[in-house]
C-alpha cells in the first residue's frame, strides 16, 4: 500500500490550487468536476481549522505599567469586535 505523505497547511493548500486550475480549465468531465469540488470544500474546511488553531496560538509581548513583560492575546491588542 502507498504511503500518504502528511497533511499539511502547505500541501493542501497547493492541491487546493491544483484543483482550482482544473475546474477552471473545463477539461474535466462531470463526474471528476464534482469529485473535485467535494474534495476542495474538504481541504477549505481543513486549511479554515488551521489557520484558526494558529491564530489562537498566536501571543504577543506587552510591557505592563511596571515595566515587565506580559504575554497577551494578539486579537485583544488589535481591539477585535466579537
């Protein structure tokens, strides 16, 4: 059996690209449009996750009143709306 590379941001990404390509040329018939099209809407799903797991993971460094050094939210110092 064939070894699956990891998933990865990157490489979904890059396949993602791949099958944008595809479905724009026309060259795909039916079938292959809408296999295409259910495994792009995956990859959005999984490419979506990551980059929000690595947006709450994102922190900054903020000097308090006293001088030292606080790790803070990044959304909080953009002033984010919820």
């Amino acid at each position: 059996m064939a070894e699956r590379k990891k998933k990865t941001f990157e490489s979904s990404l890059a396949r993602l690209e791949e099958i944008v390509k595809a479905m724009e040329s026309g060259d795909a018939m039916l079938d292959e449009s809408l296999s295409l099209y259910e495994e792009g809407v995956k990859l959005i799903k999984y490419c979506t996750k990551a980059l929000d797991d690595a947006e709450q993971k994102v922190k900054i460094l903020q000097k308090g009143e006293d001088g030292a050094l606080t790790e803070v939210d990044f959304m909080k110092t953009e002033g984010a709306a919820e």
